[in-house]
C-alpha cells in the first residue's frame, strides 16, 4: 500500500513537471477529462456503473504525450481497461488510432491498464505518441482489462465511463 502510494505521488510529481514544462514549450498542450459512468441506456454500455475518474494529458517538449488516468468506484481487486475514443461520449465511436484502419494494439492505440486496489482506486500513465487535441475525443473506462494483460484476458467488453477530453481544461 505504501509503495502504492508512493509510486503514485511519484506519477503526479512527473506529470505536473511534464505539464509546466508543456506551458512554457511552443506548440504544447494540457487537457483534461472528467470521466462518469453512463447514465443513458445503449448497446456496449453499462449504465450507473459508479465509477468515476480524472484523465490527465501532457504534451512533452519532445513531442510525445504523458496520459494518466485515476480511478475510483471500481470493483475492488477488478482489473480494467482504459481507451482513447474518437468523437465524444455520446457518439459511441471506436478507439483512437495512430494508422486508421489499423490493429487494436499497444502500438497502434492508447490503452491503459487500471488494476483496483482493495478500496477500488487505480492509476495508470503512459507515455505515447502526441494526439492532435483539436478533434474531438473521449477516454473511456471499459469493464474488463485489455486483451494482453496476462492468462484469459479478453476483450475490454462493455463501457463503464466515460470522459471527453478538453483541450486547455
């Protein structure tokens, strides 16, 4: 829990330096996304799931971008994934992808891995590649880890929450 704890405050001391070191870069961006659960009925989508979340993206100065994301309301011990998705909440759209159409893959898309601790909180960050923040985009939680995260892992399955990202929120 300890060790937790500190790897965490460790990920936010690295973002916030990533983040003012962004502001003062030209070209560099800082956005944001408050993710909920569902609250309207749709196919793929689980409604009042209770999990709330902050998404964080930080463009570097070299180029790439820093993404994390902290979760709670999750059920403890659960593991899940998290996505970048074309357009916005409601649109429904599919996973973000580098090369479009391309594969469903690490390198191809942004995935996150959120494993919940006993009281249902998780974190993860990744570094990737820079996304253009003016279209429109949204970071969702999905109710199963991703499909290579260990032994009869699967697809991410059905939406859980959902966050559209805001550029200089």
């Amino acid at each position: 829990m300890y060790r937790t704890t500190i790897l965490s405050a460790l990920a936010a001391l690295a973002l916030s330096t990533a983040a003012a070191s962004a502001g003062a870069s030209p070209g560099a961006s800082v956005a944001r996304a408050a993710v909920g659960p569902y609250t309207t009925a749709h196919s793929g989508v689980v409604v009042d799931a209770g999990v709330n979340a902050a998404a964080h993206l930080v463009t570097t100065p070299s180029g790439s971008m820093i993404i994390q994301v902290t979760a709670q309301g999750l059920v403890p011990g659960g593991d899940y994934a998290a996505h970048i998705h074309y357009g916005a909440c409601t649109d429904y759209l599919g996973h973000f992808q580098y090369v479009h159409p391309g594969p469903a893959t690490r390198e191809n898309e942004v995935w996150l891995d959120l494993d919940a601790t006993a009281t249902g909180r998780a974190s993860d960050q990744v570094q990737v590649a820079a996304l253009d923040l003016t279209q429109t985009l949204s970071i969702v939680v999905h109710q199963h880890s991703n499909p290579d995260t260990g032994p009869g892992a699967g697809p991410p399955g059905p939406r859980i929450a959902c966050g559209n990202i805001e550029l200089g929120a």
